[in-house]
C-alpha cells in the first residue's frame, strides 16, 4: 500500500515491521475520516447560545439541581 521506503523515512519502520496489515491500516484511516467527520457535523449543531439561554430561564431542570 505504502511504499516502504517512505515509511522507513518517515516512521523509521514498514507496516509489516509493525504489524499492520493493509487491511488493518485502510480500517484505521476509514474511520479516522469518518471520526473528523462526525466530529465537525456535531460540532457545527451544537447550539450553544440555545443551552444557555434555556439554563438562566430554568434553572430548576438542569440535571444537576434534581434533588432524591
């Protein structure tokens, strides 16, 4: 996948030296993608100024102030 002379470069070791597999590292790289992703999605319907408004109107419901 990689070229090994690239990775001993960079990394000082090939992917079979450290014992990934392609396979392993296409999983690894799909899912780092995937994590920035859902990450900037959440990020960006986040609303942070709704939250707060909601806290300083009713300050009684935040789930921190339920009293047993």
């Amino acid at each position: 996948m990689f070229n090994s002379q690239i990775m001993k470069y960079y990394l000082g070791l090939t992917t079979s030296e450290m014992g990934i597999s392609p396979w392993l590292l296409a999983i690894i790289i799909f899912f780092g993608l995937l994590f920035i992703i859902a990450f900037g999605l959440s990020s960006k319907n986040m609303d942070s100024d709704g939250i707060m408004n909601w806290m300083m109107k009713k300050p009684e419901e935040w789930i921190g102030n339920k009293k047993p």
